[in-house]
C-alpha cells in the first residue's frame, strides 16, 4: 500500500467538509437533487484522485507534464477563466432584464401620472365644475 503524505489527509478533510456543506446546502433547499447529485460525484472523484493520485499519469504523459501539480495548476487557471466568463455573462443578462423591468415601470408610472394629469388639472386639483348654465 502506498504512504499516505499529509496533503492527502488534508485533501480528504477538505472533501468531507464539501460533502457536509453540499448536504447541507441540499437540506436547505438551496440545491436541486441533480445539483446535489453533481456536487457530490464531484467531491467523490475529487477523493479519488486525492488516495490515488496514479490514476492521473496517463493523462500527465499525454500532455507532456511532469508533475500532477502542473496539471492541477494550468486546470485551475482554465476553470477559473471559464467561470468569470460565465458570471460575466449571466450578469449581463440579468443587468438588461433588470434595465427593461425598470424602463417599464418608469412608462408605467408616467402614464399613471399623465392619466392624472387628464382628471385633474396641472396643479393636481379637480377642476371646479361650472354651474352657469347658458
């Protein structure tokens, strides 16, 4: 059996504490079943590869790399590029919508006040009825 180093211990700490805040997020209601099915075959893969960090050497001979860390480093870089694209992208998103459902409130509004407007006079008082009759 292969010796255990002390990153692998705390690897697997980490991934406990994972799988604990991940349920406890499912509890919560805040994660859907598929979220926490994903989240949780994650942190298992993530364990996986934590004890037998060997299954990663046909991939590390392929790309030509020498240690697992390299890899863990140039794969954390493209993660982390691809999810400040997609935040980017869904901020965008919900910029133009809240954009849209502000400008239709303000029309609203405004043809509310305008409607007003046609009721009463431009001073907000009801105009005064005319009793002369002709």
């Amino acid at each position: 059996m292969a010796k255990i180093l002390g990153i692998q211990i705390l690897g697997i700490l980490f991934v406990f504490f994972m799988m604990y805040y991940t349920f406890l997020q499912y509890k919560r209601k805040e994660f859907t079943i598929k979220e926490y099915s994903f989240w949780f075959a994650f942190w298992s893969i993530f364990a996986i590869v934590t004890l037998f960090p060997q299954i990663l050497d046909p991939i590390l001979t392929t790309l030509s790399l020498v240690r697992a860390l390299d890899f863990f480093i140039i794969a954390g870089f493209l993660f982390l590029i691809f999810v400040i694209f997609y935040t980017y992208t869904v901020v965008r998103k919900t910029q133009k919508k809240v954009e849209e459902v502000v400008r239709n409130i303000a029309i609203n509004q405004n043809f509310r006040q305008s409607k007003i407007g046609e009721n009463f006079g431009n001073d907000g008082q009801r105009p005064k009825k005319n009793n002369a009759r002709l």
